[in-house]
C-alpha cells in the first residue's frame, strides 16, 4: 500500500524559491523544474526507502534531481513520507537545518 506524502512548510518555502529563481530567467522551465521535484517527492510514495540514509541525521534519506537534493523522513509505522528540504547540491551542506 502506498504512504502519504506530507512536505514541511520549510519545504515548502524552498520549492518556492527554487521556481521563483529559475523564474527569472524562463517561467515555463521552472514550472517545469518544479513540477520534476514534486513528482520525485511523490514517487516516494510507492518506494519510501529508496533513498540513501544520511549520516548526519539517523532517520532522514535523500533522493537527488540534479543539482537539488530532497530530503526526507519515512516514518513506517504512520506509513507516511514527509520531505524536509529541497536544497541545492553546491550550497554549504553543514547550513543545511532538519528539525528532529
């Protein structure tokens, strides 16, 4: 059975941000772009696990869509996903912030 897949609000803003950068230069490609992130983050759905453990953090995976990553909790007991961050892979990964 498919899990929920629920975004935090950090996450949230982040997706904003990316489109409205990539927006400055082609809105249609960053619809685009954007709607490529959603659609990785709701593939999760049917394979929760498939991304890579990230050591900094026990619990958190991440899928990458070149050059952001997503970041993302599966919780198996609640059978729910919920992504933390889109983050760009060239920025600083030790400003990158998860809550608990």
């Amino acid at each position: 059975m498919d899990c929920a897949v629920n975004y935090s609000e950090t996450a949230l803003a982040d997706l904003e941000q990316i489109t409205a950068f990539i927006a400055t230069d082609n809105a249609e490609v960053a619809e685009r772009f954007a709607n490529r992130l959603v659609d990785l983050a709701e593939s999760l759905r049917s394979m929760p696990e498939r991304g890579r453990p990230v050591k900094r953090w026990p619990g958190v995976r991440v899928v990458v869509l070149a050059p952001y990553l997503i970041f993302y909790r599966f919780d198996k007991p609640a059978n729910t996903v919920e992504i933390l961050r889109f983050w760009h892979g060239a920025r600083d990964p030790l400003s990158l912030e998860l809550r608990p």
